[in-house]
C-alpha cells in the first residue's frame, strides 16, 4: 500500500510499504492531520516509520471513527490518579504503522457522527489532547501563548465554557486579543513564550505546560506563588467527549492535500502559510 514513510534521512517520501498487521482491526484510512509532535520526529533515528496519529478511518463494517493514538491500562496508580500518559504501557503504538498511509491496523477507536467531514473530524484527537489540559486550568482570564490550531482549540474550549480569553502568537496576523491587565492563567502550546507568560500571570496563578516551550526560571514561580503544571495527549474517554464536542466548535478549516502533496503540506505547515494541514490518501 501507499504510505509516506520518512527515508534514511528521516525525511518523508511517497513509498510502497507492507500491509500492517498485528493486534487490531484493518480500517481504511479517510483523513491524517499533521501535527507539530509529528514534525519534530523527521530525524534519521525515525528512518522507515510512517507517522500520523490524527486519524480519521473507516471501519471494516463502514463505520467513520477517529482512532485512539494511545492506550492506557486504567488500572495503575497513574492512571487512577488522572495521569494516563504517563503510564507505563502508554507509549505503545495503537496505529500500525501509521496514519499518513491507504491503511491502517487500529486497537481503539471512538465512533463519528454523520454532521462533521472526515478532514475536519481529524481534530478530535488534538481536541481530546486539549479538554484534557482544560480541566488543570483554573476557571478566569486565561492568556493562550501560541496562537496556532491548537492555540485555538485552546481558545474554543475555554470560551465555551465562559472564561476570558486573550490570545499572543509570534506572528502578528495569528494573534488574538492581548491582555489588558494580569491574567488568572496561561497556556503555554508553542516553543517559547515562558517569558511571556510569566510576565503575564498574576501572582498566585497557574501556568499549563501544553508544550516544550523552553526553560521555565524558578525565581519567579517561587516569588510569586505560581502553579507549574503539565499536561500531554489523550485518553480514550477524552476522545469520546471530543467528538461529542467537535460539531459545535467553529474552527478553522484545515488545508486538504493527498499524500502525493505531502511535501508541499509540510512546507506550507513550517512556513505559517496553513494553520492546520490534513492528508488524505
């Protein structure tokens, strides 16, 4: 079958690859948005993998699904304490070998709804990543540093359920509204911007660590009695409320491109020139 899979380069090229098999179940792959976790692995000690993980596919009885990126076991003290990804089973793959391919073997799954299009239901998955983070934010006036689609999921999520939203981004045409005074709160999902942030958040508040943004100094979180806190991927659970979720969202539309084009989409994604990227075969 078709897939992108990345060359000893660890870049990605169209290629031939062996039908996957394994523990799950064959869907057909519908849609695979691109995410910035998968941009960070196009290294030469990923040589031969084929990424994606915001999958949208079709069962083998013509069901729509987004699939489950990763499972937990549920039972450890991790998981019982809310903290999944950690998990020391979590890391296993669940999508063999990936979602940037015609096919995949898929272990978990959360059924679609009719009212939502294939390219556009991919955001589930990112969107369970990011109700998952809500819920360690505390309700108030909640700066989002990083302006991208998952800053926007961000900003969806917090506003729908009634706090103030302010919005930063390094490029000046992606931001939102700035703060006008110090802010209960601050998300943190682009490289960089501690320093904002920081500057940001009124003494006593919460800084969400949704992203590898870089040192965090410990003087001002212990002079001014702010809450570090961080949060990463999915649950099976969160990724059923965010399909509930996703109809009544208004998101940007993604850019749509077959895997053909796959390069293209990747430049288009580094550049700034397309807010959110999906592939499909």
């Amino acid at each position: 079958m078709r897939a992108v899979a990345l060359d000893d380069a660890g870049q990605p090229v169209l290629a031939d690859v062996p039908e996957p098999e394994g523990p799950g179940e064959l869907v057909r792959v519908l849609a695979c948005g691109l995410c910035g976790s998968d941009v960070e692995k196009l290294r030469p000690e990923h040589a031969g993998v084929v990424l994606g993980h915001e999958v949208v596919a079709e069962t083998g009885d013509g069901r729509r699904v987004a699939l489950v990126h990763h499972q937990a076991c549920g039972e450890c003290t991790r998981c019982r304490a809310g903290h999944e990804a950690t998990c020391e089973i979590f890391r296993a793959p669940t999508i063999r070998p990936g979602g940037f391919a015609e096919r995949a073997n898929a272990q978990a799954w959360v059924e679609l709804g009719h009212g939502v299009d294939a390219a556009r239901a991919t955001a589930v998955e990112p969107l369970a990543c990011v109700l998952r983070g809500a819920a360690r934010v505390p309700r108030g006036r909640i700066l989002i540093v990083g302006h991208g689609f998952i800053g926007r999921l961000f900003a969806a999520v917090l506003e729908r359920r009634g706090d103030e939203v302010f919005a930063v981004d390094v490029d000046p045409a992606r931001a939102g509204r700035g703060p006008d005074a110090p802010v209960d709160a601050a998300v943190l999902c682009a490289p960089g911007g501690v320093d904002t942030a920081l500057a940001a958040t009124a003494p006593g508040g919460t800084i969400l660590v949704f992203a590898d943004a870089g040192a965090i100094p410990a003087g001002p979180v212990y002079r001014r009695e702010l809450t570090l806190v961080g949060s990463r991927s999915a649950t099976q659970g969160a990724m059923r409320e965010a399909a509930a979720l996703l109809p009544a969202l208004d998101l940007p539309e993604p850019t749509v491109l077959p895997l053909e084009r796959f390069a293209e989409g990747l430049s288009r994604y580094r550049s700034g020139g397309a807010l959110k990227v999906v592939f499909v075969p």
